[in-house]
C-alpha cells in the first residue's frame, strides 16, 4: 500500500511527499496519529522540495559562472583598488541605490570580483 501511494504522489508530481511519506508513515504508527499534524508535515516537506528545485533551476538558469570570492584574487596581478573592492564587497552601495560598473580590459578581473562581491 505504501508503494501505491508513493507512487501516486509522483505521479501527481508531489515529489517531496512522495519522499517523506514512508518515514511519517513510520512515525505516525508509533505515535499518536494526528491527521492535522501528519497533513502539515507533508505539506512542509512538499514546500521545502519545491523551494529547493526552484533555486537549483534558477541557477542554473542564470547560468552563473563558478562560485569565486575575494579570498582567491590576486590584487597584486590586476591593477585595482583593493581597498575600493573591499569596501564594495560590504554591499553599502545598495542601502544608498547605487550601481556598480567594472570597466577594464579583457583578463582584468572584472567577472571574478564581481562575482565574488555578490557572494
């Protein structure tokens, strides 16, 4: 019976139920069964599988180059203002409104720090 639902939920693409059912169905049949409770748990699970297929498309979407910080730039190859980026990675420019604009030659750096400011 437990497989027919499983597999009913997918079907239906409810992917995170379908993922936490056996492990609640456990839980409810060694504690006091609350439908509310056992409802809510499900819901929860779907929501967080959702959220977490949402972010993973949207990523990948943006098609975002690898993940890259401040701590891998050599500021002593490209010539710019250390101190200038440092402060730019504190994201105050955004409370104030302000756009950032890196200009410079290819091979500069402009694509690591500005990703590396946004992480």
């Amino acid at each position: 019976m437990s497989n027919d639902v499983t597999a009913q939920l997918k079907s239906l693409k409810l992917h995170g139920m379908a993922s936490s059912w056996p492990e609640l169905l456990a839980q409810s049949r060694h504690t006091e069964f609350e439908p509310e409770r056992f409802m809510k748990q499900l819901l929860q699970a779907e929501t967080a599988e959702r959220q977490v297929r949402s972010i993973a498309y949207q990523m990948t979407a943006a098609r975002f180059p690898a993940h890259r910080d401040l701590k891998g730039f050599d500021f002593s190859e490209a010539r710019v203002d250390e101190a200038l980026i440092r402060e730019l990675n504190d994201l105050a420019f955004l409370a104030s409104a302000h756009n950032v604009v890196f200009i410079g030659g290819p091979g500069t750096g402009k694509t690591q720090v500005s990703i590396a400011v946004r992480s």
